[in-house]
C-alpha cells in the first residue's frame, strides 16, 4: 500500500493520538468540520493574502493585523503567499517536487515567503490566542523545503505571527543543517509508516480525550 504523504498537521495529529489520526485521514469516519475559530483563520489567512500580493485593503474586522502586514509588505525581495512545497525521496535522497508529484513524500504550504538574493523569509500566521505551545518543528519543515526548492539560499528567517496575542516566535536556519529536521522526525515518520503497514493504531490518552475528542469509539472518550 502507498502511504500518503504527510504534512506537519497530519503528523503532529499522528503524535497526538494515531486512533484520532485513523479517524480523520484513514477511515474518516470523522468528517471535518469548519469551526468559528478555523472560518476566521481561513478569512484572516485571505485578508493577509490579499494585502501583500494585490495590496487589497484589509478588512475593517482585520485591521489590528495592518502594522504586521505593512512591515511583512516593506521587506526587500519577490514575495510568495500561500507557496505550496514538495519534497520527494529520489535514490535515497530528498529532492524538491511539485505539491502535486505522483511520489510527493511531505507537502507544505508557507503562508509567505519573501526570496531576496541568498536569503529568504517564512512567515506563518496563526490566530490562536496563545504563543505558548507555539511548535518550531511547522518552522523548520518549512525552511527545509525552502532550502531543497532553492539550492542558493543560505539563510532562512522563520517567524510564527500570532496576530491576536501579538507575539512573534522566531527561528533562523542555515543551509548546512537545513534538513536535520527530517531525521530528528524519523522515529515518529517511521511509527506513522508501520501503523499503516499493520492498520494498528493505538489510542493514546491526552488532555483532549475528556471534552474535545469527536472519536466516541475509542475507549479513552471522555476520560
């Protein structure tokens, strides 16, 4: 069986519970459903969007974001919104793809990218009401792809923008360790490889089992 390719999400879901992951992306007997909280990030991402590459003016209900954007807008370079990244395995080495390639192995989308010379800039928006569990890891997936798609960057600036709390987490990578992302994920990349192989996917108990999880079949819902 072809394992589908994986995305920092569908991982860090993977982390979190693989029974939840089975549920979502295997047997989806869990459909997604759009959230006020998602429906105002979808909306938020296309105002941001919007801004940078057509300078559309941002919405009346976004306009606490417009001093962020404005200096994101300022930065030298060709700016890229929503860039879709694939990373594929050739001959044992990874090797940048299009999002779409029948042998894609990891997909990303960056909400922004600046490229300017040797050196690039991500920015990821999110609109969660709190940096604290902020993952560096969507940071230097990001990076790493980057650094495969464009050979002459040396230095990628990475940023996760939490519009509402007004924080930035920060992260800069250089080429030479572009990648060590990959293998510091190989444990978790190969547990997601087998469970597909042997269809065993084990619940494991976490805060969101007691009020948040929809999988009413597992055995720890509302535990």
């Amino acid at each position: 069986m072809k394992i589908p390719a994986w995305s920092y999400s569908s991982l860090k879901l993977f982390e979190t519970c693989p029974r939840k992951y089975q549920a979502e992306r295997v047997t989806k007997e869990v459909p997604y459903q759009e959230t006020e909280a998602t429906i105002y990030g979808t909306e938020l991402h296309k105002a941001a969007e919007d801004f940078i590459r057509d300078g559309t003016p941002v919405p009346e209900r976004f306009a606490f974001v417009r001093p962020y954007l404005d200096k994101l807008a300022a930065y030298p370079g060709i700016k890229h919104c929503e860039m879709k990244l694939g990373v594929k395995k050739t001959d044992g080495r990874l090797v940048a793809c299009d999002f779409f390639d029948p042998e894609v192995w990891f997909r990303g989308v960056a909400d922004l990218v600046i490229l300017n010379g040797d050196r690039a800039w991500i920015t990821d928006y999110k609109t969660g009401k709190s940096s604290r569990y902020a993952d560096i890891r969507q940071l230097a997936l990001m990076a790493a792809a980057i650094f495969l798609k464009y050979p002459e960057i040396k230095k990628v600036k990475t940023s996760l923008l939490f519009v509402v709390c007004k924080d930035f987490v920060k992260k800069d990578f250089e080429a030479e360790y572009g990648l060590s992302v990959f293998s510091e994920l190989n444990g978790l990349l190969t547990a997601r490889e087998e469970a597909y192989a042997s269809n065993v996917w084990n619940p494991r108990q976490n805060g969101l089992c007691r009020k948040w999880c929809p999988v009413t079949s597992c055995p720890h819902n509302g535990d």
